[in-house]
C-alpha cells in the first residue's frame, strides 16, 4: 500500500513538472523565459557597447579627454631623452616611505628583474652576463655610460632608467608598477654603497 502511495506520489511529481516545462517553454520563442533577479542581467546602468543619446557621438564608452589620469596615480613626466634623464635627477624624488618593509621588498623585486644581468650585488655579474650577455657596470665601482659614477646615480636617474631602459637594457615599464619601481630604486641605493 506504501509502496504503491510512493510511486503515485512521484509519478503525480514528476507529471507537473513535465507540465510546467512544457507551459513556460513554449511561449514566445524569443523569450528567455522566467528570469531568476533580472536585475543582474537588465541593470539601469549603459553597457560600454550600448547607443547613448546623452553623448554627442551617440557612444557609451568615451575616450578620456587628452592628459586623464587614473586617481592616485602619479604622472612621471619626463621623456625617453638625455634632457628628459637629467631633468628627473634634478626633479625626481622616491614617492614611497623608506621602510625596511620596502627595502626588503625591492630586494624580491631586483632579484626577479635585474640580477640576471646586474648580479645580486649589483656587480655587474649576473647569470646571463655570464653567458656572453654584455655586463652593466658595477653599482658601486662603475661608471655610467651617461657619465658620473654609478654610485652617485639618483632617484630620478634610476627610476627613468628603470622606465625607459638605456642601450642594452630594456623598459621594464609594462613589467614593474611605479610604486614597485621605486621599491628597487630603494634597494640599488643600498647596492651602491657596497
Ligand atoms: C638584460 C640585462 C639587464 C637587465 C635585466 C637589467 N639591466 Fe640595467 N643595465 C643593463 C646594461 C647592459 C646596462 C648598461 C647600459 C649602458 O649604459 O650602456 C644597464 C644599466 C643600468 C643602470 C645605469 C643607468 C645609467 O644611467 O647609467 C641602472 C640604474 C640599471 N641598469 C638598473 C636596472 C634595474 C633596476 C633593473 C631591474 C628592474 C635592471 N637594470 C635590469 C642590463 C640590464
């Protein structure tokens, strides 16, 4: 008798909810049918692709008028030229705190980017340096092909080197974020004085 209530029970089941697809499915064929919050698929705000009469062009996404800057963001406005290097020595000061927290993080930082050429103590003898890559000048006892020693090189000087590269040496602009930059600019400070 129990037996036989069960199976009514879920033949009865399983007979409404085949009714209910069949109901709701065939409708309208371009309806996506019940929608679960719609608010999360028809929000008020525009999508970037979608026609907006409030802009002259009629577009939702908007190019930034020229010179726009993410907030926080710190413009390092000196360009790839010797003028533009010397004028960010003179100009061009750490933007981060001087922490050992930060100097320990330079060294994670300049021990992944620039000790296969630089050495870890920046004596111009890294790995690929080694195989035949032509060597930097030591930080502390070398001179800089742009003149002066490399241990009175500034913030400014490193931190455009680091952005721009110079002869051999690549950008590391697209790899290193600024504030990482001048974390390592922290830590070849401390590699010139060895
Ligand atoms: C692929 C090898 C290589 C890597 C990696 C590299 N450098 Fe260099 N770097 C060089 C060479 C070679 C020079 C010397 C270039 C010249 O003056 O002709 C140099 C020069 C420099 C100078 C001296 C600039 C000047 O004004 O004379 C600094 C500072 C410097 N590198 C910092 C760094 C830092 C910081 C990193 C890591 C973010 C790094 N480098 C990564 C090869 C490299």
């Amino acid at each position: 008798m129990l037996a036989m209530n069960k199976i009514k029970i879920l033949g009865t089941t399983a007979i409404v909810i085949a009714a209910s697809i069949v109901a709701t499915s065939c409708k309208d064929r371009r309806s996506t049918g019940w929608e679960y919050a719609p608010n999360m698929y028809e929000h008020t705000a525009y999508d970037p692709d979608q026609p907006n009469s409030q802009f002259k062009d009629g577009k939702t996404a908007q190019v930034p008028p020229a010179g726009t800057i993410p907030v926080g963001f710190k413009k390092f406005d000196y360009p790839n030229t010797r003028e533009g290097y010397d004028k960010a020595s003179l100009e061009v000061a750490s933007l981060i705190a001087q922490t050992p927290k930060h100097l320990a993080e330079g060294k994670v930082l300049f021990t992944t980017f620039c000790s296969p050429c630089h050495g870890t103590t920046g004596e111009g003898d890294g790995l690929v340096v080694k195989h035949g890559y032509p060597a930097p000048p030591s930080y502390s006892k070398g001179q800089s092909s742009r003149g002066g020693a490399m241990k009175d090189l500034t913030d400014g000087k490193i931190y455009h080197t680091i952005t721009y590269g110079v002869n051999s040496m690549g950008s590391y602009a697209s790899q290193i974020a600024p504030e990482d930059r001048w974390k390592i600019v922290m830590y070849v400070h401390q590699l010139q004085k060895l």
